[in-house]
C-alpha cells in the first residue's frame, strides 16, 4: 500500500474514532509529539495528552465529523474537508458546518500534525498543505 493511502486510511479512522468518542482509538494513530493546531488563532495542542484534553470537551453531547473530500497533498500531507454536526451538552442547540484540515504523517505512517481551518479559509489550508489555492 501506498504511503499516501495509507495516510488517507488513518485520517478516516481518526475522524471515524472521535465521531464514536473512542479516544483510544484516535490516539493510537498519532505521535506522541502529535500537534494539534484548532482554528481561530487559539493556542495549538502539543503532545498526547494535551490532545486527549482537547477532544473530551464537555460542551457537546453528540460530534460527528465525516470526510467530504480528502486530497494526497504530498507524499506526508493530506489535505481534507469535513462536515461537522454537534449539538450542544447543556443547550440542545444543533450546529453543522464544514471545516479543512491539514494533516501531516511520519515515515511510520504516525499523524504527527493536524491543522484546522474554518470553511472560509480553505486558500490557507490548501497553502498550508503545499497546494495552490
């Protein structure tokens, strides 16, 4: 298998994991110098266990994130749009969107980066991944 099907492969179970909240399983597929960069600006999430912070939020009750397109960027990038469905722990409110992210794998086929941006910044997301906008 190609290491970019590879890589593509990951990225799907990853997603697929933290839809089902199953930590263990996403984490499996990462580094464990893993960064996590979130949209907006905020502070990136360096390492497991910061990582693991990040995705037991206790703001949503349901999170499903499926991949609407995945693009092999480069032999360790992948580029990749997603659509995102939530609804609020406290609230009940139902929110849904899209989102990119940038992932970028080790030669052991490890996620060692990913990098979100909102729908609107998809020129970043391709530019962070090494493709034109």
């Amino acid at each position: 298998m190609a290491m970019s099907d590879r890589n593509v492969k990951a990225a799907r179970r990853w997603l697929e994991a933290l839809s089902r909240e199953d930590f263990e399983a996403a984490l499996a597929l990462v580094h464990p110098d893993v960064e996590l960069v979130p949209p907006g600006g905020h502070p990136s999430y360096s390492g497991v266990e910061s990582v693991r912070r990040w995705m037991e939020p206790d703001a949503f009750e349901a999170n499903v994130v499926t991949p609407v397109e995945i693009v092999v960027a480069a032999d360790r990038k992948i580029l990749a749009r997603q659509h995102l469905r939530a609804r609020g722990a406290g609230s009940g409110i139902e929110l849904e969107g899209h989102s990119w992210s940038v992932w970028t794998f080790d030669d052991a086929g490890l996620i060692t980066r990913i990098e979100i941006y909102l729908d609107r910044e998809e020129d970043q997301a391709r530019g962070a991944a090494g493709l034109s906008g």
